[in-house]
C-alpha cells in the first residue's frame, strides 16, 4: 500500500524549502492533489492528513467521488482536465476550481449551469504554441479574457499550462516564467502550475497552485483501467 501520509509529509517539506528559496511563505501555494484515478479511500487518506484540495481530470469520476465524499466537509474538488461541452454540468456541479479552460462554449456552458459561487476558471495557454496541446494562444488570450470574464457564474482567477514534461525540470523554468509575465500583464494573480516532476521550479518562479498526482498517490494504474 501506498504510504499516503508519509509521501505527503516529503512533498510538503520540498514544498516549504521551495518557498524559502523564493522568499514566499508556505501559504503563498496551495498543494492541489491530483487524485485522477485514485479510488476513494486515497482521497480520505489524504484528507486524513490535512489535504483539502483534489484535481481530477475525468467528470464523471468527479461527480461519483464528489457524491461519495459529501461527507468530508471542507473538501474541494478541481477539475484540471480537458472538458467537453455535454459534460460540463458534472463540473458546474461539483468542482470548486476548473484549469483548464481554453473554449468559449465551455465557458458559456459552465456559466449556463453554475449555481451558488461562481466557478473559480484558471485560464489554460498554449505557451509552446503545439498544435497538439490543449491552451488558448497567447495571441488570443486578451479576447478570449474579456469574453470569459463577461459571463456570469464564473471567476477568471488566474492562467494555468501544462508545459511539456522533460528529463530535467530546470527546461521548463522559461515557460513558468513567462506564464507568470502573461498572468501579470492581465491582471490575474493565480498561477497554476508545475507538477510532480516540477513543482519547485514552478514554485520558485511564483507558481500559488501546484498540481502534484504521483509523488503523493504513486503510479497511476495504465490508460483504459478504471479506478
Ligand atoms: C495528471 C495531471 C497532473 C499530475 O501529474 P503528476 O505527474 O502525477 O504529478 C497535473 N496536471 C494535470 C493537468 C494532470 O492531468
């Protein structure tokens, strides 16, 4: 099994060293556990120990684990995963924070179907400019803004990107950067960035949410597998 508790305690320690070498305090960052394919009871050992913040990436996994730990009050789910339009309700539903959005009529969905507080949105850019990749261009970032920004029900809070995973984590340190530039030039003040293979760098470059999955929860069971 797993040591949940005890893999927790190393990133929150690595985490904490980060800040200091940023010069930022500990709750400058909030540590987003990525439990994509987890079963529950990862989750409720998480939670256990203090962690109240869980991205997801699938909605319908969202909407079965958020229903079974309704329980668990003052938990918070984050979607951080690519989202069609006929799945957005599960989102409007259950998430607290949705990353990853990068489509208009996402967007107007969500907007459509949130109830109670707005949604808080990061806005996902596309900072490599791969055609492939998920991400609003940075050429077409201040519209996409300010039609984002018009809708009701949800809050731009910040940018996130999912920069290509490398070998050494320092290659991605330009492309944290140069998110937070684009954060500052347009008024947002969240950054959702780095991940199990580089979340310190991220840190050190002024990252307030890091999404980390593997170093807390271990290897992810192959693609296809349900939890
Ligand atoms: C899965 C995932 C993560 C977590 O990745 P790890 O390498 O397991 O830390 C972070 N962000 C997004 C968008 C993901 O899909």
């Amino acid at each position: 099994m797993t040591d949940i508790a005890g893999n927790l305690k190393n990133v929150r320690a690595r985490l904490e060293a980060a800040c200091r070498r940023a010069g930022r305090p500990p709750d400058a960052v909030t540590l987003l556990c990525v439990s994509k394919k987890m079963p529950p009871e990862a989750l409720e050992a998480a939670f256990g120990a203090q962690e109240r913040h869980f991205g997801e990436n699938y909605a319908q996994e969202l909407r079965d684990k958020a229903e079974r730990l309704q329980g668990l009050s003052g938990l918070h789910f984050h979607f951080i995963g690519p989202l069609q339009t006929n799945k957005a309700r599960y989102v409007a539903r259950w998430a607290w924070a949705f990353h990853a959005l990068d489509r208009l009529e996402v967007a107007q969905e969500l907007s459509r179907r949130r109830e109670g507080e707005p949604l808080r949105c990061f806005v996902e850019v596309n900072l490599a400019g791969e055609d492939s990749k998920a991400g609003v261009s940075e050429a077409g970032l201040g519209a996409f803004l300010d039609s984002v920004r018009a809708l009701p029900g949800l809050q731009v809070v910040g940018l996130m990107a999912l920069p290509p995973l490398q070998e050494n984590p320092e290659a991605n340190r330009p492309h944290f950067r140069h998110l937070a530039q684009l954060a500052q030039k347009h008024g947002l003040s969240e950054l959702s960035m780095g991940t199990t293979s580089d979340f310190e760098v991220a840190i050190e470059e002024g990252a307030t949410v890091v999404r980390v999955g593997t170093a807390i929860f271990g290897e992810r069971p192959p693609p296809g597998k349900k939890p």
